[in-house]
C-alpha cells in the first residue's frame, strides 16, 4: 500500500482519534477536522468494558487508560433501598490481561486520545469541518467551512449520531429516540465503591454508579424521555438529586454532593443501525454515525472503537481502497454490531414495559460472551 495516500477524518471523537492514530502508524496521511473547538473534552464519565480495552492498547494508549481509570472484574445489582442482591464476575472480553471494566472521566479519556492524534502527526483542524463533498472514482474533493479545500483518497464520516457527512452522502437513515432519558453527573467517590452497582427500579428504571479514579465516580440515572423544555439546564443538579432520594447505600452521600447544575448532564436514548451500505463511493460511516445504541449495556464506545480497528486494519493490509474493501467492512462489522444495538434495545424495552421475568442476566452472558472473541 502506498504511503502517499491520504484520509479525511470527521469527527474528533473516540473512532475518529483512534482510527487517525492507527492510520497514521502504517504511514497514512490524515487530516481530521472536529467542527468543536475545544475538541470535545467534557462530559462526566465513561465505562470501557474489555473489548474496548482491547483496542484502545492496540491504539497505544492503555497504560495511560490504566493510570487514569479505575479497573474492576464484578457487578453488583442492589435494591433501591442499596441492599446487595447479587455480586457477579464480569467476562473479560478482552482478553485475562485487562480488567473486565474500567470506568474513566469522559475528559480524560478524549484527552489521552488527542494527544495521541497530536504525538502521530496527524493535521488536526479544530472550529471546522466539511462544507461539500464532490467526488469520482479515484478520490473526494472536499470544500471546509474555514474557506480551504483538499483532495483525499477516502473521506470517513466519524462526526456521530447525527452525522452530517452522512446525510451529504445521501444516506437517510436517523437516529430514533427510544423512549428513556438519562441523568449523568460525576461525584467524589464513596468509600467502598469498588465496581459499578446497579438497581433496577425505584423511582427511575435505572440507577447506577462507576468508579472512574481513586477520588471520583459516574453516577446515573434512567427515567422516561421527558421533553428537553421540561429539564431547564439550573434545575438539573435539584432534579437529579430529588430522582436520586428514592435509593439508599451510597446514593445517599452521592446525592449530597450533585450540586452544580452546569455538571449535570441530561440526554435520550438512541437507537441507530444503517441497514443498507455504510458507505458511498469513497465516504465510509464509523461509530456512531453508522450505529448507535443505548447506553443499558454499555458498548457504545467499545463498538465505535472496533469499527475504527477493522477498517483501519483493512486499509493498511489492501492495495485497493475500493468497494469491495470497504462493503468486506461493513459485513464484518454488521453482525456484532446487530447484536449490540438489538440487545440493548431489548434490555431497555424490558424495562420500560415492566416486564419482570425477562431474562436478563441470559442476555447479558450471550452478548459478552460473542463480544469476547475479537472483532
């Protein structure tokens, strides 16, 4: 493969960092353009199961993943009132050399990846992106919204669930809301907080926290999609709290410490899967402009950073960059993928129906058990 060619990456997320940083190793040039411009590093925080690990020490940034995350091999599911029911061990999907889990500020995270993006060379371009796209059978020319132009081998469209590259390209498919909202907002860690605990019930569908550090968790919590115009954004820490009071355990020292409205993050779940190609002459879809799933099981992130290892992995290994390359991609990916979005739908229609003798552990076990084998 010749090391002349070049790639367009849009979007400095999670695939698009990690997929410049593994081109950018086999000699590829990239530009990456971020339409944010302070490259998207914020939010609360993050659970990176093992096969998300998995790739991220394939990108080249597990040890810093390790330093700065908090890693744990079990489950716990409590009451709402926090009585333990159940402890379980996690599968490590990743492999037995990495934790089953690890929890980490979403911040961090973005920042040990654009560091990466920095340190591999690749042409970063913040507070921009695509304008328009023209091309033929050997390349895009790409018109940016700072007024500049370029000519690329491939264009990857990594700018999320409402991906504007995407609907340039003509694909119509859209991210559709499943019927939850959820509350996120990062917390002093308790003492005793070792793993990530889950309740189902109570005053919301789910309630949950994750370790992301020696001093800090995650904390969430699921309830019915509620319109945006009802959650003004200084009412969310009171909200989150008064959402919070109907669980017991270490809810109760979390509760007291969401405070700042501005550190409170309300959003819906999503369902996304383009069933027809994820790609268009030479734009390709990854992540989430491709798919997107609810959060129940927690394999967003570990899906878009598997779609950016397989193609990166196709690319580097193929002379041809061509439709056959790059629909061998989707096919690959398409199954897990399936699985992943479908499943985690399921888990969340369960909830949201009250169906009470759903079988969720046996789903849990299928999924992670596929998700185990490399991708």
């Amino acid at each position: 493969m010749s090391s002349a060619r070049t790639v367009l990456i849009v979007g400095g997320g999670t695939s698009g960092n990690s997929l410049a940083v593994l081109l950018r190793r086999a000699g590829v040039g990239v530009d990456l353009v971020e339409v944010s411009s302070d490259w998207n590093v914020h939010g609360s925080g993050i659970t990176l199961q093992g096969n998300a690990l998995r790739v991220l020490r394939e990108v080249g940034v597990w040890e810093r993943v390790r330093e700065q995350g908090f890693g744990f091999d079990t489950l716990g599911m409590t009451a709402p009132d926090g009585t333990v029911l159940h402890v379980a061990e996690d599968l490590r999907t990743g492999g037995g050399d990495l934790p089953a889990t690890l929890g980490m500020r979403r911040p961090q995270l973005q920042r040990v990846l654009t560091d990466a993006v920095r340190a591999s060379g690749a042409r970063v371009r913040l507070g921009c992106t695509v304008e328009s796209l023209e091309q033929d059978g050997d390349g895009v020319d790409v018109r940016f919204t700072d007024g500049t132009a370029g000519r690329y081998d491939l264009v990857v469209a990594a700018d999320g669930l409402n991906s504007a590259t995407r609907a340039m390209i003509g694909i119509a498919d859209r991210p559709e809301p499943t019927g939850m909202g959820i509350w996120r907002a990062a917390a002093p860690r308790p003492a005793g907080v070792e793993r990530t605990d889950l309740a189902y019930g109570g005053p919301a569908y789910i309630a949950g926290y994750c370790p992301t550090g020696e001093d800090s968790l995650y904390a969430y919590l699921v309830e019915p999609a509620r319109d945006r115009a009802d959650v003004p954004p200084e009412s969310r820490a009171e909200e989150m709290r008064r959402l919070a009071a109907g669980y017991g355990g270490h809810w109760k020292e979390i509760r007291d410490s969401i405070t700042d409205p501005s550190q409170v993050n309300y959003t819906w779940f999503h369902r996304l899967l383009v069933e027809g190609p994820w790609h268009r002459g030479r734009v390709v879809l990854v992540g989430d402009a491709a798919h997107a799933c609810p959060p129940t099981l927690a394999q967003g992130a570990a899906m878009s950073l598997e779609d950016a290892l397989v193609l990166a992995e196709l690319l580097t290994s193929h002379d041809a960059w061509d439709d056959a390359l790059l629909t061998g991609y989707r096919e690959r990916r398409m199954p897990r993928v399936r699985m992943v979005v479908e499943n985690s739908v399921q888990l969340g229609a369960w909830l949201l129906e009250g169906v009470r003798d759903a079988d969720v552990p046996g789903l849990i076990g299928r999924t992670m058990a596929v998700l185990a084998e490399r991708p």
